[in-house]
C-alpha cells in the first residue's frame, strides 16, 4: 500500500519545493506511484523544448510519464546520494521507493540520473564535500 497520505511538500532547501516524510519510512517501501499522461519520446522532447515541462519520468523504451499536473511527484529533487529510487511494480506501474529508510521530516531525492546534472551539481551531496 503507498505512502501518498505519509508525503507532504513543502519549501526545500535544495531547490523550489520538495516533498517530505511525515513518518519514519523503512527501506524499499512503496511510497507512491508515479501517475501522469503518458506520452512518447517526440512528445516529451517537445514539451521539454518548447514548454520548459521537467516533470518527465521515462517508463522505458518509448514511454515518458508527465506529472506536470500532479500534486506531489512533480516536486522531488535530485540528489547525487538519494534516499528514493524510481522503479516498476508487479503490474508494471512506475513507482517511488525508499532506497534507504528515511526519516520523519526527511526530504525525499532521487538521482535524476542525465548527464547534465552533474556538471554544475549543487544538490546536499555535492555541496557538503
């Protein structure tokens, strides 16, 4: 059973809005799944390109996950050290996952995991080195 309920966002200091644990979390637990309008690659590249869209999930092959329009996802932040990952379930829906516990108040992460992201990275991980 997600998590949805045990998520909130609120104001991050890594970046515009985050979303938060409101409970501690153990590891691999489904926190929420990721929905949106599915689209396919032109799509998303258009509204990367011409809309400034970066709520973009990629569901494998040709298959992209807008979540432009949701009330939580959309606000997870990178970090080179997350404590969530992106994966799919049994039924092949796209989901987040604790990577690690997490504790109540924490803000969740992820690693966006594109090659730009590195280059000028200034998520907790990097800045605190």
């Amino acid at each position: 059973m997600p998590l949805f309920e045990q998520v909130s966002v609120k104001d991050s200091p890594l970046h515009g809005k985050g979303i938060f644990s409101n409970q501690f979390i153990p590891a691999d637990t489904l926190i929420l799944v990721i929905k949106g309008e599915e689209i396919d690659g032109t799509e998303c590249e258009r509204r990367e390109n011409e809309e400034d869209n970066v709520y973009i999930f990629w569901n494998g092959e040709d298959s992209y996950i807008d979540t432009n329009n949701s009330d939580k996802i959309k606000f997870i932040n990178h970090d080179c050290k997350p404590n969530c990952y992106v994966d799919n379930d049994e039924e092949d829906n796209l989901c987040l996952y604790a990577l690690r516990d997490i504790n109540k108040d924490e803000e969740l992460t992820i690693d966006y995991g594109y090659d730009e992201i590195y280059e000028n990275c200034n998520c907790s991980s990097c800045s605190n080195q």
